[in-house]
C-alpha cells in the first residue's frame, strides 16, 4: 500500500507539473517574438528581463526549501507557487511595455522559486532509492507538457491567434495542475531539521560543494533558452518554425528523461553527467560555428537530450548528499545558485548577441566542456555515492 502511495504522489506532483509547463510553454515560445515584434525590445533587454526575474526566483528557492523541511508544509508551498502562474499570464494580458512583460516575469519566477525545492524534496522523500527513475518520471511528464504547450503555441501562431488571446488560454492548464495538487500527500511524520532560519549552520560535504561551485561556474555560459530561439531566427526560420524547433527539443527531453535517469541509477551519476555536460558543450558550440538548417534542427533535439541526461541525475545526486532532513534545503540552494548565474549569464549573454551572436553560444560551449571535465574529477576522486 505504502509503494502504491510513493508511486501515486510522484505522479500526481508529476502531473501538476504537466498541466503547470504546458500553461507556460504555450506563451514562453512567443515572449521573444512578443518582445521583439510587438514591443520594440532589443535582444539585450530580453536578456535583462530573463536575468532578473531568474535571479528573483532563485534567491527564494533556498528559503522556500528550508521552510519546507522545517514546518513541513511542502505541500501548501507548492500550492501558493504555482498559483503564481495565473497571476502572471493575467500580467502578461495587461503589458503594453517591456516593464510590464518584466513584472509578469517576475512574478510567474517568484511562484517558481517558491515551488521548486519543496516540489524537488516531495518527489526525493518518495523516490526511495531510485532517486533517478523518481526524477526522471517527474522530468518525463514535465517535458511532456512542455511539448504540449509548444504544440499549442505554434498552432497560435499558424492561425494568427493575437498574444493576448494566447496568454488568456494558458489559463485553463494552469488551473489545472493547481487542483491535482490537492491530491498529493505529505509525509507530516519526516525528521525536520530545527525550529529556527539558520541556514549558516549547514554543513555540505566537500564533494557536493565542489559540484555546486563548478555548477554556477557552467550556469555562467547558460543563458536563457530565448536566445536560442533568437538565434534560429536569425538562421533564417520563420516565427512558427522557431515554435517548432522549440517542441523538438521539449519533445527530446521528455522521451529520453526516463531512461536517462534509470541509467544514472543504474551506473552510477558520474556516468551521466559528464557526458551530459560534454553534449551541452558541443551543442552550443555548434549554435555558433555551424549555419545550417539541417544543422540546427539537430542541435535543437542535441540540446533535449542534454536537458535529460542532466535534470535527473543532478536532483538525484544533490538530494543523496544532502544531510538528514534538510533534502528541500539544499535542493533549493542548488536552485538558487542556478538562478543567481542564470542572471549574469543572461546579462552576459545579451551584450555579447548585440555585438556579435555567435560570442555567447562560444562562451557557454567552452564552460560546458570545461565544467564537464572538473564533474569527471570531482566525483572520480573519491568515488561517487550511487544507488542501492
């Protein structure tokens, strides 16, 4: 009975995910375009907004996370977070600047980050000991809904369906996913790990601190995914063939996440992520030394690929090392130090596509190879925890 509890709350949380990125990939495709066509907004300007409202999420996750384990209310937190996707496509329907699409943002990553590690740690308290089989069944239905939305947008876009109409559907999933929440349950009976906020009381072991140290090194080069679609653009696809592109790689992820994830339970993490690493730099390498179509079609389902190998075994990874009650905590510092070089990346990022596109997919190509070989050190040295 316990195991069909375990396997029902990882995919009920699963299909909250579903429902939750299908609402919002079926208006992320065509911010860019909004952006740019509509608004007036530079590439650098979408790189700010991405940077920001990113970074705004990411500050949240580590308290979200502890606040989770520590009242254990995980349930309630993913509740509030993902209601924060209606509010926000609400906001995209009253923008009519750059400022308003920014606050929308910023508002729809708040509700992400408030969501993400306590979401992260359910998922990790019922994965027992196929943390990657666990993650990769909730990526796998992630991604699905990702590539349903995708779907939708380009059917938007095809049919000349106005943004605002666009923003007004993605309302529906979103309400969605926020009632299956209700059936999710709780272990209320999970060690907690104090009464009080003391997060400089954490202690990490030094393998895991290396590996999130590398991580926001690499999230330097790892931009958001908008310059990507710009960059198709500019190789000369159209707005729905973008759309497209898009739905190749969200499709990509979600059939090879599961299998990506047993796999790293199976050989162990090392063996997944340092490929995984070397796939990401070898994609973005290619989005700035190679122009043609075939090319970039195959980068795009390259680049699923990568999102798979890594999203299991990473969460998978950090949860195992994290210390006894405190799985949210650290799963959200692992967020939040995303989030924080995903700022400066974007950053980075829309300056150097202003004075020459091709510089940040080098940039981040040459930080994927890299951090893939200081992963291949840093979990060789002294062997890395893997699963019973």
């Amino acid at each position: 009975m316990k195991k069909k509890k375990v396997a029902s709350n990882i995919v009920l949380l699963g299909l909250v995910s579903l429902f939750s990125d299908m609402s919002t990939e079926m208006v992320y495709p065509l911010i860019p375009l909004y952006l740019t066509a509509a608004l007036g907004a530079s590439p650098a300007i979408v790189g700010i907004i991405e940077g920001i409202a990113e970074s705004v999420a990411s500050l949240l996750k580590v308290f979200s996370g502890y606040i989770g384990d520590v009242r254990r209310n995980k349930k309630k937190l993913a509740f509030i977070g993902y209601s924060a996707g209606v509010v926000y496509k609400l906001m995209l329907m009253l923008s009519s600047s750059w400022l308003g699409v920014l606050a929308a943002r910023v508002v729809d990553r708040t509700g992400k980050g408030i969501r993400t590690a306590p979401r992260d740690a359910l998922v990790a308290e019922a994965g027992g000991g196929k943390l990657g089989s666990s993650f990769g069944l909730h990526k796998m239905l992630d991604m699905a809904g990702s590539t349903l939305g995708v779907v939708l947008a380009y059917l938007f876009v095809i049919h000349g369906v106005g943004f605002h109409n666009a923003f007004l559907y993605s309302m529906i999933p979103a309400a969605v996913g926020i009632a299956i929440i209700a059936g999710v349950r709780e272990d209320k009976g999970a060690k907690a790990a104090g009464e009080k906020l003391r997060l400089k009381g954490i202690e990490l072991n030094g393998q895991l601190k290396m590996y999130l140290a590398v991580l926001f090194l690499f999230t330097l080069g790892n931009s958001s995914n908008a310059f990507l679609l710009l960059k198709a653009q500019q190789r000369g696809f159209t707005e729905a063939q973008v759309i497209l592109l898009y739905l190749l790689y969200n499709a990509s992820a979600s059939l090879l996440a599961i299998p990506a994830g047993r796999l790293s339970d199976r050989v162990g993490r090392a063996r997944v992520l340092v490929p995984g690493y070397l796939l990401y730099g070898a994609v973005y390498l290619g989005f700035a030394l190679l122009t043609g179509k075939a090319a970039v079609v195959g980068l795009f389902a390259a680049y699923g690929a990568f999102n798979a190998l890594i999203s299991g075994a990473e969460r998978a990874f950090v949860a195992e090392n994290a210390p006894a009650g405190l799985k949210g905590t650290v799963l959200g510092l692992y967020g939040m130090l995303q989030g924080i070089g995903l700022l400066l990346a974007s950053t980075i990022a829309g300056v150097l596509y202003a004075h020459n596109s091709d510089a940040p997919f080098l940039f981040g190509g040459v930080l994927g190879v890299l951090s893939a070989v200081a992963i291949a050190f840093i979990l060789g040295r002294r062997g890395e925890r893997r699963a019973a």
